[in-house]
C-alpha cells in the first residue's frame, strides 16, 4: 500500500472492509418495500404489509414520519392513492441516498481526501402539470399490479405520456426515463411467467420517476467556468446495445492557485449493436478531443469550460486545446490525493452512483478461476474486472499480474469494489501500463486495428443501406 507521505489516492483499505452504522438496516428497509412491489400492492398479503410496517419505521425519526406511516397503513390495507406510492418512494429514497452519504463519508475518510461540498441546484420549472398527473398516475397503477402482474395493455399505457413530454425541455428527463422503463417491463411481459425478476432495478426507476412527477422537483445543478489543466486519469466506457458512453475521470488544476479537483466529462453516441469492441470509439471520438488525449496521455488546457456543481464537464472543444504529455499514474500518484471529490445532486445520491477515483500499489493478487482480488495492507477488497471493456488492451490477465492499479471504487453487492482503468506490470524487468482507453484516440494495436477496420465497414454497410431507404 502507498504510504501516506509517499501519495496515493487509497490510504486506509481496512475502512472499506468494516461495517457502516446503520447501513444494512437502511437496505433492508428498501428490500422490504421492493419485495412488497414485486406481487403488488392492489390486495396486500400480511408480509407485504410487515414489509410496508418495516419501511415507515425505518424513517420514524425523520420529518418523513408521520407521513410516510400513514401512506404504509394505507398501502397495507390496498387502498393508497398516487400521493401515498408518492411518499413510500420518498421514503426509500431518502434511506438510499443516507445509504450513499455514509458510504461517500467512509470513502473520504479511507482516502484522506476533503469530502465534496453540497452542490448548489437550480429548481426546475413547474411545467406540464397534466403531463406529470398522467405519469403519477401510470406508475400508481403498476405499484397497485407489481411486476408479476404487469401486461402489454398495462405497459403501452406510458407511450402517449412519452410521447406529449418528449417535446418539452423540462419534462424530457423524465420522459426518455420512462421511455426506457416501459420498454424494459414490455420486455418482460407478462409479468406472471418471469423466473427472475430485477427486484433492485425496477424499484429504483419506479421510485426515481415518482419523484421527478413533483412540479420542479427535477432542478439542475448550477453551472459556472473553470480555467487550468487538466490530468486525465482514466476512461470509463459503457455499452449498450443501441448506445454508448465513455466517461472520462480527471484531476483539474484550476488557474490561480485553487486547489485541485476531481471532474467528469461524459460524451454518449447511439450505435447499431453490429459496432462491437474497439469500433464504439469510432462514434465517440469525433464528439470530443479529449478522448484523444486521454488516449495519447496528454494534458487538456481549459479555458472557461462550463461545469456543473457535481464537476460535469460540459464539454466544448472550443474551449479546450491538447497540452503537454501526462502520465495518468504520474498524476494519481502527485495529483489526486491533494484533489477534493465530486458533489452529488440531491435526487442521484444512491449507492450505485458511487465511482470514486483511487489509486493502488503494493498489493497481492488473490484469483480464483474468474475472480480477482487485492489484498491490501492485510485486508482484501474485490476486484470487478467484469467492468473492463472490449474495446482496449487491459485485460482480467493484466490486472491479475499487475503491481499499480488505478481504477474507481464502487459499492456493489454489500462491498467495496475496485472497476480497474489502468494497471502497471512488470514485463521482462520494465514497467508497462495498459489503459482501458488507450484506444480511445485510435490505435496502432493489431487487435485493435482489426476491430477498428471491422467497425468500419459494418458502418460503411449501415450508411448505404440508410441512404437507399431514404432515396425511396
């Protein structure tokens, strides 16, 4: 482990390994009220309406209180309304985001970095009230089926709702939300035959969207410029099917002395599930240069580039121009203890959302067939090389021979887990680094050549058949 005076981003592995007060009874809490929501709550069963019971007394101490028991005792009886599921989502995200808060507090204390200051929001625009009366009510409506209950008829009821607030700026959160919530339950229908149902991920989106249907609930967080370099640490690549995104993590050095900071600046891209691999960075890259950087190792100069209270980047090459070359484990290792973490907004603290950077030396590898772990100063944290993409050289094998890992710390089923984006091993007596996104700006790489050239041509092929159908 990096001694304290020597930097370092993670300096007390043994914090991440011990309980947190009062962490697992705020989950079972959300537990009990997710399992209630699989079977519906139209006719509750008793241990539905413990699990209701278990979930009031969880916010008994809160200003929650007194309103949260009484919309459990209606639910318990069948008979709540939009505004009591209203109150039971608030209350399970009120204990989620505790949850994240005590989580992020241990973080800070493990890594010996200054905690995030409160993000300063703007309020959102009360707008299209009918439109989210229309939403309430539908979600209303899947609490009372549960997800074994749900239907296509009960299902495509959200289309029309979609549909009338995609137009409209302030409601489009919600609207692409509930957009991807319906297709996913239509996926899934009828909801009677599923084997397993995704109890956790299906209670969030329902609980999130309830939320956003309060007028002005969905605020935006304040924005202002920051000028400096900028240190590029490592790239986060997401995939889906029909879209992607990279997430690029950095140190900022703002001009003027101020203390550094950790940011983000995310770019997304539509893709067609035929664009696999390293040819995802093909739809990213020319959105923004410093997937470029990242990838070459550089440094970004920034002058009055626009970001958010949370440290999003929002990202405009006019505002921005390549720099000197910069090592990112050159940075983790000077840079990134001294920087001060990102905020949350007040609607996206979960636990889920925790990704924090932190850098790794020292340690023992544990592996175990498909599972990696480092055993640090004498105590072990998980490794999650399922997050490692295709599209770049870093490989589980890598990580397993690695001495130096620098990665983002996530919570993950009731531990702390390590998402590597950049390891250090030793081949034949000298150190070699591999990024998750060295192949971000291109590549002179064989195998990531290859799928590059393969990308392209599935690409070239999409573009011909698109401008033969437009033709006709």
């Amino acid at each position: 482990m990096v001694p304290p005076d020597q930097g370092g981003g993670l300096m007390r592995a043994d914090l991440l390994t011990e309980p947190v007060t009062g962490l697992d009874e705020a989950l079972a809490a959300v537990d009990a009220l997710d399992r209630a929501l699989v079977g519906g709550l139209l006719r509750p069963r008793p241990e539905q309406a413990a699990a209701l019971a278990e979930l009031a007394q969880a916010v008994s101490g809160t200003p929650l209180a007194a309103r949260v028991a009484e919309a459990a005792g209606k639910a318990a009886a069948g008979s709540a309304g939009e505004d009591h599921f209203l109150l039971l989502a608030a209350a399970r995200t009120a204990l989620l985001g505790a949850a994240h808060d005590a989580l992020m507090a241990r973080v800070a204390e493990a890594t010996g970095r200054a905690p995030a200051e409160e993000p300063a929001t703007r309020p959102g625009a009360p707008e299209g009230a009918n439109l989210l009366a229309a939403a309430r009510s539908w979600l209303a409506d899947l609490a009372r089926a549960g997800w074994q209950g749900i239907d296509h008829d009960m299902v495509s009821q959200a289309a029309p709702v979609v549909s009338a607030m995609l137009p409209d700026p302030a409601l489009r959160r919600l609207a692409t939300l509930l957009d991807g919530f319906a297709a996913e339950l239509a996926a899934s229908c009828p909801g009677a035959t599923l084997d397993r149902v995704p109890v956790r991920r299906w209670a969030d989106l329902w609980s999130r969207a309830l939320i956003l249907t309060v007028p002005g609930a969905a605020g935006t967080p304040a924005v202002g410029t920051v000028t400096g370099r900028l240190l590029p640490l490592g790239v986060d690549l997401q995939e889906h099917a029909t879209a992607a995104q990279a997430q690029v993590h950095a140190v900022l050095e703002p001009s003027g002395g101020d203390a550094p900071r950790l940011v983000r600046a995310a770019v997304s891209a539509p893709k067609p599930d035929t664009v696999v691999g390293a040819g995802v960075w093909q739809l990213l890259r020319p959105r923004m240069s410093l997937l470029a950087a990242a990838g070459e190792g550089r440094s970004m100069e920034l002058t009055d580039m626009p970001v958010t209270a949370e440290g999003d980047l929002l990202w405009d090459d006019a505002h921005a121009r390549v720099g000197e070359p910069a090592d990112p484990f050159a940075t983790a290792r000077v840079a990134l203890p001294a920087a001060a973490d990102c905020a949350t907004a007040p609607l996206d603290r979960h636990p889920a959302r925790i990704a924090v950077p932190v850098f790794l030396e020292g340690y023992a590898v544990q592996r175990d067939e498909d599972t990696v772990a480092f055993t640090v100063t004498g105590h072990r944290i998980a490794v999650d090389t399922d997050r490692i993409p295709a599209a770049g050289p870093l490989t589980p094998e890598a990580v397993a021979a690695s001495g130096a890992c620098l990665g983002l710390l996530r919570w993950d089923a009731g531990e702390f887990r390590l998402q590597p984006l950049a390891v250090e091993k030793t081949v034949r007596k000298k150190t070699v680094a591999l990024h998750a996104g060295a192949w971000a700006g291109g590549t002179t790489d064989k195998a990531g050549a290859k799928a590059e050239k393969a990308a392209t041509d599935a690409v070239k092929v999409l573009r011909e058949r698109a401008g033969r159908l437009l033709r006709k």
